[in-house]
C-alpha cells in the first residue's frame, strides 16, 4: 500500500524518467485517499493529461461572500515543465517553470518557483500576486512557519542571508547574523543562526555565538537569555526534512530533484 503524504520539497522538470506513478490504480488511490472517494473520478482526468502529479495540501479560507472554501493543491509536470493545479485541473500557477517549493503551511499559499531563466521568485497562487520579483534574490529557500531564508548577495567571499515574511519584507534585524542556517523543512520550531565573529578566543581566532530564533517571529529568541557556542543536538537531527521522493544526489539535499 503507498502511503500517501503531503510532499516537502522540491518539484523539478529534472527529475528520473522511470520514477513517478505510471499506472490509473495509482492516481486513483491518492485520490480516494484524499478526497475519501469523493472526487474518484478525476484521477483519470489526470492520468490523461499530466505526467506526474504530488498532492500537498489544502488551502482554505472565507470568500467575500462568507463562503468557506477549499482549495486542493497539485503540483503537476507536464513534459519538461511543472506548475501548480487545483483538484478540476485548474491552473493555479503555468506549468512553465523549472522548479516549484511549497510551503509547509500550505494556507500561506506562497510557492518558491525558478524560471525557465534560473532566476526565482515567490508568487501567492491564490491571489495570484508576485511576492517576490524573479531575480531580486540569488537563492530563496522555501517558506516555513511563513518565513523564508533568502541569499541576498555575496561579499568577500562571504554569503549574506536574510529572512523575509509572506509579503516579500525583510524580517528586522536579520541582516545582523553571520550565519543564518536553511530551516525550511526542519521540525524544529526555532532557527539557528550565529552571531558576527567580532569577538576572539585566547589565541587570537575570530568566534562567533550560536542563537535560536522563533521561527513564528524571527524578531524574538527562541530561548530567552540563552547563548551557546555548540549548536543544538535536536537541529542536526531535525535538519534534512524527510521528502517522499528520491534525491537527486546522495547527501545533497538542496538539490533534491534538481539537476541543473
């Protein structure tokens, strides 16, 4: 029996030729399972037009009617494409682009996506509103607790991270920290980052601080008061999410399903 989860991760056009669900019975079951054979029937609608598909959750919210409604998320590749679709097949964002990373809180509804240019960017694919332009950051991290890691530049050989919200804004402050480690996918309720190495140990090296921020507000410290120079036990364990589908390379998990 496959077990059916909600996917973390990447979604490329990049990916194995032989790996992915082939066969109606398979389509079917994913979606007697998530729509307890509701909605049975459109498994064959997307076994006939998609190439493979990964469910990754429901977004609800309150129209301006009053209505109350759901929205189920697919994320689909299409020959050498991927883009976003409802439950109907409807398009939630163009199968046109290289790479797609869901949010891990899927009402967010703000997916990290890579042109066909290599430049990334975020949209919000239910108000359909781009976050984040393609090309603004060199790296952008997927979205976690509503915050998203992003490279904003490189200097002196040095990568400079920050954190922004769902609207695309800087998180205050964390600009400061020398490093800000990825979080996205974690476990973990916290982020890890160091201080900048501007104090020195008895032989002169530069040392730097390790703190944990709240990963609901990145403004405030996970544990208050607390300063340690060894990283915690439980972030090394916590750090790889686990992904339902292969990696691309062995203990490379920032390329999962990528292959450029």
């Amino acid at each position: 029996m496959i077990e059916v989860k909600k996917f973390i991760g990447h979604f490329t056009c990049s990916v194995y030729s032989n790996y992915t669900y082939k066969k109606l019975s398979i389509y079917e079951l994913i979606f007697e399972c998530v729509f307890n054979q509701k909605k049975a029937e459109n498994a064959q609608l997307f076994f006939d037009k998609v190439d493979d598909l990964v469910y990754v959750g429901a977004h609800s919210k309150y129209d301006k009617s009053g209505a109350y409604r759901t929205t189920y998320i697919f994320l689909v590749r299409v020959n050498d494409r991927v883009g976003i679709v409802d439950e109907n097949l409807n398009i939630l964002l163009p199968i046109e682009y290289k790479e797609i990373i869901p949010p891990i809180n899927i009402n967010d509804a703000v997916f990290v996506v890579k042109n066909t240019q290599n430049k990334r960017g975020v949209v919000n694919i239910i108000t359909n509103a781009i976050i984040v332009p393609f090309g603004k950051f060199q790296r952008i991290w997927g979205y976690d607790t509503h915050h998203a890691l992003v490279c904003t530049g490189y200097e002196n050989k040095r990568i400079n991270r920050a954190i922004i919200d769902v609207r695309g804004n800087f998180v205050k402050n964390t600009e400061q920290y020398g490093i800000i480690y990825p979080f996205y996918g974690t476990g973990v309720e916290y982020i890890l980052v160091t201080t900048k190495s501007t104090d020195k140990d008895a032989k002169g090296h530069a040392q730097a601080h390790y703190k944990l921020l709240s990963k609901e507000n990145p403004v405030s410290v996970y544990w208050p008061n607390i300063e340690v120079t060894e990283r915690p036990r439980d972030y090394i364990n916590h750090y790889h999410p686990s992904y339902d589908k292969m990696d691309a390379y062995d203990g490379d998990y920032d390329a999962l399903w990528n292959t450029d």
